[in-house]
C-alpha cells in the first residue's frame, strides 16, 4: 500500500475517490489542530501524517482546489464558498460546514485524520461535534500550538518574497545567497504588506479574540493540549507525539 494518500476525496468532494490508500496503523488518531500564523501549524500537519499515518484534512486546501476545478466538477458549497473568496468576504459558517458534512466519508477513514483550518468559532466546534456524535466517532485531542507574540513576530517579518518567479526567503532562517535579491532569478525580493510587523501585531490579536474562546470550549471538555511551538520542527513534533493520549 501506498504511505501517502492523494486526498481526492477531501480536495474535490464526494464525487471523487483517493486514488491510494495510506498503510493501516494500529491506533488511529483523530486530531484538531490550532495555531497563530508563523507558529508552524502546516509543517506539524505534514510531519504528524508522515509518523501517525493520518490524513491532513486541511479545509484551506479545499478552497485552493476549488479554484482548479471547473463549475460543474464543484459541488454546491464550493462554489458558493468562491463566490465569497472573490469578494473578499470571510466564508461563513454555513458554507464551511456543507463543505466538510460533503466530505464525511473522509472523516471516517480508518487512519484517522487531522483537522486544520476546522474548526475556527464556537459554533463551528460545536456543529462538528454533532456531526461527529451522528458517525460515533471522538475527537482524541486537540493540539494547540503556541509561541510568543514576539517570535511570530520575528518569523512572519522575515519573509522575503520574489515578485517574479515567487520564490520564498527569510532572512535568518532561508537567507538568500545576496541579500535581498532572489537566488533563482536575481530580481529584488519584496516584503508582503501583512508581513510588516505592525501588521502581524494585528493578525495575531484578531486570531487571539476568535480563538481563545474556541481554546476554552475544548479545554472544558478535557480535549485541548498545549504545545509549545519552540525549536526545530522536528522538536516540536517529538515534544507533540509524546503529549498525545495512548
């Protein structure tokens, strides 16, 4: 069997299958994961699947899928969620959960799977608690991913990006062989407007209101388990596998 799974299903909805399937394991996790922008959340999805042998339902990776598929390969919930994306209005709640109640077959998978991106209210938590109660299946944990406002700070000001080719940089942890111009095209690198660190302060105080609450409903069901999102990625995904419940 295949160790990495396609995610068709996920990405392009019930109308398509996983054209691989991921080894069995012996004990299936079943994980939501939270975390600020910068703290490394998507490279902890990726390392977890590779060491649990779970799938990364990522409900951002939908949205960039939908835009590849043509209207009538969409379902519904998709192409009304790009209708919001292209006005640049937030997707609301109702949409999100046609999306993911479209991709139940995904939540049943026998390796389990990790939630990222889903869910980011209260509301959101407590739907998909009703949608997992209505398939018998429980949520082992979720993981919430914390670093100091400072080093997000420092992370996501970092970056360096290469207006033509699209190359990304940092400038301590990926630093371009000549500062500020890009290795693979030589044009000058550019920082994204929301990478400034006056804009970043922003993001995370906006993330912090919409989240803490969220943090509060899994810990008053015993559910929530806090992580410090400090040294290599590697660290942090050992510090995450020995936090998990057995």
């Amino acid at each position: 069997m295949e160790t990495k799974c396609d995610r068709a299903a996920w990405l392009k909805g019930p109308a398509f299958q996983c054209s691989s399937e991921l080894a069995p394991v012996a004990r299936p996790y079943r994980l939501v994961l939270l975390g600020a922008p910068g703290v490394g959340k998507g490279t902890q999805a990726e390392l977890l699947c590779a060491r649990l042998g779970a799938c990364q339902l990522s409900t951002g990776d939908v949205f960039r899928a939908a835009k590849s598929l043509t209207e009538a390969e969409r379902s519904p919930a998709m192409n009304a969620a790009l209708e919001y994306m292209k006005r640049g209005d937030l997707v609301p709640d109702t949409t999100v959960l046609e999306l993911v109640r479209e991709r139940l077959a995904c939540l049943r998978c026998g390796n389990g799977f990790l939630l990222d991106g889903f869910p980011r209210t209260v509301a959101q938590a407590e739907a998909l608690q009703t949608i997992l109660a209505g398939e018998k299946i429980k949520l082992d944990a979720v993981l919430n991913y914390e670093l100091p406002i400072d080093e997000v700070v420092a992370r996501i000001s970092g970056r360096r990006t290469c207006p033509k080719c699209k190359a990304g940089f940092h400038i301590t942890g990926m630093p371009p062989k000549q500062a500020g111009i890009c290795d693979k095209c030589g044009t000058a690198l550019v920082q994204r407007e929301d990478d400034r660190p006056e804009a970043v302060r922003v993001r995370m105080a906006v993330y912090e209101k919409s989240t803490t609450p969220l943090a509060q409903f899994y810990r008053q069901r015993n559910l929530l388990v806090t992580i410090a999102a400090t040294g290599t990625p590697e660290e942090i995904a050992a510090r995450t596998l020995k936090m998990l419940p057995a």
